[in-house]
C-alpha cells in the first residue's frame, strides 16, 4: 500500500448554507453543509452551548468518545462533561482526578463500560467507571523501562483486543510503551526523529481494527515536511507510512471503512480504508486562524474550525469535533442521509 499525498484540490468539496434543523440553535446562525458525496454533514449551530449562549466546558485540549446509550463525553481542563445527543450537560467528572484528559478511549469490560485517559500535564494515564467516575488504575512512568527521562506527558491511549493498554508519550521522548491490562510494563518501541521510522510528536492513535490481524494507527503530528499517519504492528514494527501530507493531524476515529483525522491547523479529513480522502470538513482558509488556541467565542464562524483536536462517530455515522479552544468548542455533525 502505497502512501497518499493529501490533495488540496479536496478542498473542492461543498461548504454551504442550508436551511434550520429541528433543533434550537442561535437566533442569527444558519447551520452549514460541508463534505461531499458519501461524507456529507450539517452542522447544529449551538449544540453544546449553555442557554445564554457560553460554553458548557470551558477551554478545551482534550477528546471525544461516546458510550453505548449515545452520550457524548468530552474532556476539557475543568475536567469530563457528559452530553446529550441534542447537546445538553447531562453532568459532569470536576474532581482534579479528571482534568487535562489529553487523550480518552472507551470501552466495555464484562458488561461495564470504561474511559482510559492520558494525562499530559499529569505524566500518567488513568482508567476510570463510566458511571460512578471511580478511578480504577493508574500509571505512571514506567522505570522497568530503562529509560531516562525528564518529563513524561501521555498524549494518546489505545487498547488491544486482551486489554494491553497503549501509551504514547508524544510530547516528550515519542516513545509508545505497552503495558498489560493492569498496568504493568511489558514493552516499548519509538524514538523522536523525522526518520521513517522515527516519531516527530505521536500526538494520536487508536485501533486499527480494519485489518486482519488489528494494528496500531499513529498520528505523526509534528513529521517534517508535512504531519502523516503510520501503521505499527501491536508487537511495535513499523508497518507502513499510510498517508503523508496532512498538515499536523492530531487523532483518529474509525467507523467501518472510515477515519475522521483531525488537523490542528483547523479542519477533519476522513479517508476510507485504501487511504483515499473522501471529504475535507471545516477548513479554515485563513492560516492566522487555524492552529490557534485563542479564538474567543465571538469569533467563531459557524462550519470553519481553528484547533482541530478530537472527533468520534455515533451510531448513525454523525461526528462530534473538538476545537482547542479557550472558550471550549465542541460541534456536532449530522450526517446526511
């Protein structure tokens, strides 16, 4: 498999008012179509917001994920906010425990559902009850490694299909250690470098459970030229350079066939299995707007991003994007049928 280029002539693909959804939105602000063909979205003009209009969440650095019932969880510094899918706080995870979630994955285990965090500003990664917010494992820097380190600062969390558990430290050594599923050391692999086979910033990774046997799938947000997407092997071979090009993508969530990979410089590109971009969704044209976290509120354009940081998939195909954004932004995508 051969890697991609990322094509702007994408960018081709429809940005464009269309008439009020069903749901409450602000006053003056039309939701907007964006994608193309099969990858075609509307967006819900105030979804997330609080009834005077200011975010729900504060700023924001974190992800998204969603439990079976359909509520959406996304992580701020403040800490875990549990939505609505019609974009309502159902409650919230404030303990200090749960701040600075850089990176969440979740998952059932014997009937019970759980979120796995990495912690950045904390140098460690946690596992915690979805419904009673009890934090179950915590791990820190793992010094069975051998490693020296001076800073440790998790940046992405994925777990194996035996419950190993994949920690990406892409904000210091881009070294992805594998622990077993209570935490202890069992593995590592990667180093900082713009080589193939070198990590420049592992900023994002899930599961790539769209091969047989299932296989990592690393955001190299910072590679030069250009931000890609890599394919490891669970035991830590490198596999392949999957797409090249990408400006700086920072995490990946699969549904079926498809990716969504956001880019901090301020759009979602989703691809489908042969690493064909099928859609470019919420570019930012200006590039003094996109990669900044300081766009307040009253300067957001309703279909344009600016820090592109998680995404997640319902059931029903619609998207959930966060911004880094110091007034919290998290939009909603309706997928059209």
């Amino acid at each position: 498999m051969f890697p991609r280029i990322f094509a702007t002539a994408t960018l081709a693909c429809l940005v464009i008012g269309i008439p009020a959804l069903a749901q409450e939105k602000p006053a003056d602000v039309e939701p907007v179509r964006m994608g193309c063909g099969l990858m075609t979205f509307d967006t819900v003009p105030g979804w997330g917001l609080r009834p005077d209009g200011n975010s729900a969440i504060g700023s924001t650095h974190g992800a998204v994920v969603i439990d079976k019932a359909g509520n959406i969880y996304t992580s701020a510094k403040a800490g875990v906010f549990v939505f609505s899918p019609d974009g309502k706080v159902i409650h919230s995870y404030l303990d200090k425990d749960f701040s600075n979630l850089h990176d969440m994955e979740i998952r059932e285990e014997n009937g019970k559902e759980f979120i796995y965090g990495a912690r950045n500003q904390n140098a460690e990664c946690i596992k915690f009850n979805v419904k009673t917010g009890e934090i179950v494992l915590r791990i820190p820097f793992p010094e069975e490694s051998g490693l020296k380190h001076k800073k440790f600062n998790p940046t992405a969390v994925t777990i194996g299909s035996n419950g190993d558990i994949f920690l990406a430290d892409g904000y210091a050594s881009n070294t992805v250690f594998v622990f077993d599923k209570q935490g202890k050391y069992k593995s590592h692999f990667g180093k900082k470098g713009n080589k193939l086979k070198e990590f420049n910033t592992a900023h994002g990774m899930t599961m790539d459970n769209r091969y047989d046997p299932p296989r990592l799938l690393i955001c190299d947000r910072n590679h030069k030229p250009k931000g890609r997407l890599l394919h490891y092997s669970l035991e830590g071979e490198f596999l392949e350079e999957v797409i090249t090009g990408l400006g700086m993508p920072t995490s990946v969530a699969i549904q079926g066939d498809y990716v969504s990979v956001p880019d901090l410089q301020g759009r979602v590109v989703i691809l489908d299995k042969t690493n064909t971009i099928m859609a470019v969704l919420g570019h930012n044209p200006d590039p003094k707007k996109g990669k900044q976290f300081r766009i307040p509120k009253d300067k957001w354009i309703e279909g344009v991003f600016s820090g592109t940081h998680g995404s997640y998939w319902d059931a029903e195909g619609n998207l959930y994007v966060q911004d880094w954004n110091v007034d919290g932004r998290i939009m909603k995508l309706v997928r059209v049928k």
